[in-house]
C-alpha cells in the first residue's frame, strides 16, 4: 500500500530494508513486554493479548475480512490497550487485589471501584473515538493503494466524502467524551481550557476536509490525519502533565 500511497517512506523508498525494520521493531516489543512485567502481570498479559491480535489482525484479516470499514473499525483497539493498561496498572496496586487473588468470587467496594471503572470506559471510548477520527482521513489519503489491495476502510467502503463525515463526528464526540472525563474525575480547569483549544483546532481542519473538493482532499485529508494524530497525543499529555502539576502542588503548598 506504501508503494501508491507514501513512497517516500522509509521501505518503498529503499532507505532501509525490510529485514533491518523488523529487527527495531522487535527491539521495541521486547522492551514493550519488559516494562509490562514489571509494572503487573496483569499489563503482561493484556500487551501479550493485544500482541497476537495486531499481528493476526495486520496478517491475515485486515485484507480478508469481509466485513465493511473493518480496518478502521478494529484498528483502533490496539490503541485502546493504552487506556486499559493504566486501570490495571492502578488496580493491581489495591491493597485489596491479594484478596481478591486468593478469593476472586469476593468483590467489596474498596476492590471494586464503579467510579472507576465507568472513568476507564469513558477513557477507553475516546480513544478510540479520537483514534479513529485521525485514522479515516489517512484511509482517505490512502484510497488508491487500499482499494488495489483489498483493505476495507470507511474511505473504500462508503466513499471518501461519506468517509470525511464520519471522521467529522468521531472528532466531535470525543471532545465530548473528553469533558465529560474532566466533569467525572479530579481534572483541572487547566486541562480543560487546553484541551477545548487543541479539540477546536482539529475540528477546524475535519471541517475543511468534509468541505473539500475532490481534486483537494487527498492533501487535506493528510493533513487532517496528521493534525488529528497530535491532538490524541496532546490529550494524553495534557491529563500527565495536570495530574503531575497536582501532585506538586499538593506535596510543596498544601
């Protein structure tokens, strides 16, 4: 797909061989597992879960499955992996999570946190929502070389407008998702305001892309891709840094 859609890149450009990029990314996945472990067995565990998954899902299903947009529909959970991962790196520091290992049929309000658990879907919702909403412009961008490969995105199975219309949503209901984790959870005005203008500004260039023209939206698209792949990734920034800045302040003026 590199070869129509980015042959710029790395491999379809020749600047490194496919044998050499396969070497780093397993470098990076050992380290992935390494880190997991040490952190809980749980997070081992759901990272090996995922693991398989993406490997089987980018090896055998992405370009089989007949499903429409299935891609992009189950692309995002890899992503979602994240989300989870700090619930359980959190849950499995509960004093209560021994008992629970040698009693799992006994549950109590200090193990099980209802709060808790409903922030950690609301989180686990908007990444996969922001996830998606950067991913379907790309699909867009990559139209050409999916379409020849048989890769059911939004863009291949339903038209690169209608494509753009639901990227356009998917931005919006995750501004939402994500001032609804402020409401629910010790999030500071700081956020807030941060995240408001970052989720404006990405919704600004999701519009221009539902209104481009067609002979503009191949370039837009990448653009909206690119632009909302930050604002994912700023708003996970912005929750360490708040919560960071909390725990500061508490511990030095409070």
């Amino acid at each position: 797909i590199d070869l129509i859609a980015h042959p710029d890149r790395p491999i379809p450009s020749g600047r490194i061989s496919k044998k050499k990029f396969f070497g780093i990314a397993l470098i990076f996945s050992a380290l992935t597992f390494i880190f997991s472990i040490l952190v809980s067995i749980w997070c081992f565990l759901l990272v090996g879960f995922t693991a398989l998954f993406t490997a089987f899902h980018n090896k055998y299903l992405k370009d089989r499955v007949k499903i429409p947009a299935y891609s992009e529909i189950f692309t995002p959970i890899q992503w979602v992996t994240v989300a989870i991962f700090g619930y359980l790196a959190i849950w499995t520091m509960y004093p209560s999570f021994d008992t629970f290992l040698s009693n799992p049929f006994f549950i109590n309000h200090h193990f099980f946190n209802i709060n808790d658990l409903q922030n950690m879907i609301i989180l686990v919702l908007f990444t996969y929502f922001a996830v998606n909403a950067h991913d379907l412009p790309e699909g867009i961008h990559d139209y050409h070389g999916d379409k020849k490969k048989g890769v059911r995105t939004y863009a291949t199975s339903f038209g690169m407008h209608n494509a753009a219309r639901i990227s356009f949503f998917m931005f919006f209901l995750s501004g939402i998702l994500g001032m609804i984790l402020f409401y629910r959870t010790i999030l500071s005005p700081l956020f807030l305001i941060l995240f408001l203008i970052i989720w404006i500004y990405v919704l600004y260039h999701s519009y221009q892309l539902l209104k481009a023209e067609d002979e503009n939206r191949k370039q837009l698209a990448e653009i909206a891709g690119r632009k909302g792949y930050d604002y994912f990734l700023m708003a996970f920034n912005l929750i360490f840094i708040d919560i960071f800045i909390q725990i500061i302040l508490n511990h030095f003026f409070f």
